[in-house]
C-alpha cells in the first residue's frame, strides 16, 4: 500500500520534511539538494507546532494498518483463489519506508505482488514518485527478481469507492439542520500540486474532476458544489483555486453553510485534522461563513474497506499489470524511471494473453 505517509511523532518532522523537499518528483526545486534542506529545517518548528495540536503526530500510518488488515481479511473471501493475502505499507516520506516493505515482504516469503496506490486519482508526484522509488529500492536492494509485480496505478471513479465517497458526504450533511442541507455548498478539497507539474502533462486535475462528477452523480447533484486545491507552499506556483481563498470568497458573498469534502484524501492526516478543522474553520468564521464543517475522512469505513478489496480482487480476477494509462508518460516528462514495471506477474501476462 503505497502513500506518503506521516511523521507519528514531533520528533519526526524534521525528517519527513527533508525526505519530502529532497525528492524532485514531489516539489521540483533549483539547487534541490541545499534548497530542500532548508526549506524543510525552515518548516519544521512550525509544522510541529501544528502536529502537536491534533496529538502528536500523523495518525496515517495506524488508519493504513487498519485499512490494510481488513482489506486482506476480505480480500480472502472475495478472492480465495489467491489466498491468502497481506497488506504491507511502504511511505515515501515516513517508516515504513519502501525499503522496510520490501525486506519483511522478503523475509515473509512473498513471490507475487501488488503495488496498490492509495492516491485515488493519478499524479507523477504522488503515485509516479512512489512507484519510482519502488522500483528503484528494489534494484538497490538486489531484489529485482524477488517478486512478480503488478500495478493497481488509479481508480478515481471506481463504483465502489464514489459509493463511499458518497456515504461520507451524506453523512457530512447530517451536521447540519435539515433545513438548511439544501442549501448546503459542498467545497470539494484535493491536496495542489506546483503548477511545473502540471504544466508536464500531469492526469492529477482531470482525475480528481472525475472523482468529484461520479460522486455528484451519485448523490443526484443534491448540492451546489466547488473544487479547490488546499496546502501549497509559497512562493511558488501551484494548482488552483486556493482553498483558503475560495473560503474566504464564498465568506464575501454571504454564504452561510459550506462543507469541505476532503477528495484525495483517503484518511484522517495534518491536511484534514488541522489544515481543514482547525485553520480553515477559523477562516471561514473570520470570513462570515456561520455553519462550517467537514465530511468525515474515509479511515476504516467497512464501506471503504470492501471498495479497496474489491478494487484488487477485480484487479486479480483480469489479470491487468497496470492501467491502460500507466505506460502513457506526460508529454513533458524528462524522467526516465517513469511508467516502469520490474519483473512483471507472469500469471498476468497470461491471463491478458488470453483475454
């Protein structure tokens, strides 16, 4: 289960910000190597200020445990064919990082594999940069022939996941007066992106789009709605409209009910816990917005947890190594790690073959 993972203690910080400015995949930089460096030791006293408020530190890792677990224990009945099965988290920016993953995968006697993104939508940034750095590690480590790899690279409107997106709108929407729920506006939130990235070629945008329309449709466009982009990093340039800027517009146009929808979101972490519930809430209050709240994260949802196992067990069931998009590298991509699969699942090969 791939993701960016999260400092679990203050303690962490300075080194999950250094890992994170060091990584040109992530927030290309000039003089990467001295700029990143101190950017992140610049960062790091404020940042931690922030985790110690929401208690400490990033509670991704034990959400990613919890989804993992209850994933594999589905997965078995969904997929008994391939049973059993096991959940392994490798963070790129905080333990367990690839490189742990990798080595208890070893050591438990894994032959074949699934690199599972848990970024719903797309980017070279998030699930590319992940994907590099596993393919990477697993040269570095000389395992490159130790398992048979797929890739389950996106699923930004997979059924089963719009169906839990949608439940934690609704769910969101029971905060307010039922009264007032019609006229609730529904502010979609996805973590921005700098816009060199975009700029590449990057599917981050439409994928996240994508997700949004399916779950519109799926609660019939009960509720006017907005996407933004939340947690860029001055001064550079990056996706947008603005969260907090959308905020504070829709304060000056007397809205009164706003909701935030966390959707790239796949659990509670610093971007909802304090970004969302904590500084955008002072915003909106500052900005006149009376009823402000935030739809509930995705964490251990047994609704979510079936979309993730249903989303491998579909993924077994065809025999896909990846996406029809995932060998398509962005127009403007320089790096040549992009779009690879090392050793291949030869069970999937087959299966496609005779598809």
């Amino acid at each position: 289960m791939l993701n960016l993972g999260g400092p679990r203690s203050v303690d962490e910080v300075g080194s999950y910000l250094e890992r994170m400015f060091l990584d040109c995949e992530l927030i290309p930089l000039p003089f990467q190597e001295r700029l990143g460096r101190f950017i992140a030791r610049r960062r790091t006293p404020k940042i931690q200020a922030k985790y110690a408020r929401i208690g400490g530190g990033s509670p991704i890792y034990e959400w990613t445990k919890r989804q993992g677990e209850a994933m594999a224990q589905l997965l078995d009945q969904l997929s008994p064919e391939t049973a059993p099965h096991k959940s392994y988290i490798a963070f790129r920016y905080a333990e367990p990082l690839t490189e742990e993953a990798l080595m208890q995968m070893r050591a438990d006697g894994v032959r074949r594999a699934v690199a599972f993104t848990q970024y719903p939508q797309w980017s070279c940034s998030t699930t590319g940069a992940s994907l590099n750095e596993l393919w990477r590690e697993l040269i570095r480590l000389n395992l490159r022939d130790a398992f048979e790899w797929s890739v389950i690279d996106r699923w930004p409107a997979h059924q089963a996941f719009v169906e839990a997106m949608a439940k934690k709108v609704c769910e969101g929407l029971d905060q307010f007066a039922p009264a007032e729920r019609s006229s609730v506006l529904l502010l979609f939130s996805a973590h921005s992106l700098p816009l060199s990235v975009i700029e590449r070629g990057d599917a981050y945008p439409q994928e996240v789009a994508a997700t949004v329309q399916a779950v519109m449709e799926r609660l019939n466009f009960s509720n006017e709605f907005l996407l933004a982009y939340q947690s860029d990093i001055k001064p550079f340039k990056w996706l947008g409209p603005s969260t907090e800027q959308v905020i504070r517009n829709l304060g000056a146009r007397k809205r009164k009910n706003v909701m935030v929808v966390p959707i790239a979101f796949t659990s509670d972490h610093i971007e909802t816990l304090h970004e969302i519930d904590i500084e955008y809430a002072e915003l909106a209050h500052e900005a006149g917005i009376a009823n402000f709240k935030r739809a509930p994260a995705l964490n251990d949802d047994p609704l979510f947890v079936r979309a993730l196992a249903e989303i491998v067990a579909e993924h077994l069931r065809v025999g896909r190594l990846h996406s029809s998009q995932y060998k398509l590298r962005c127009p403007g991509c320089e790096n040549a790690m992009c779009r690879s699969l090392l050793n291949p699942a030869k069970a999937a090969l087959q299966a496609r073959a005779v598809v």
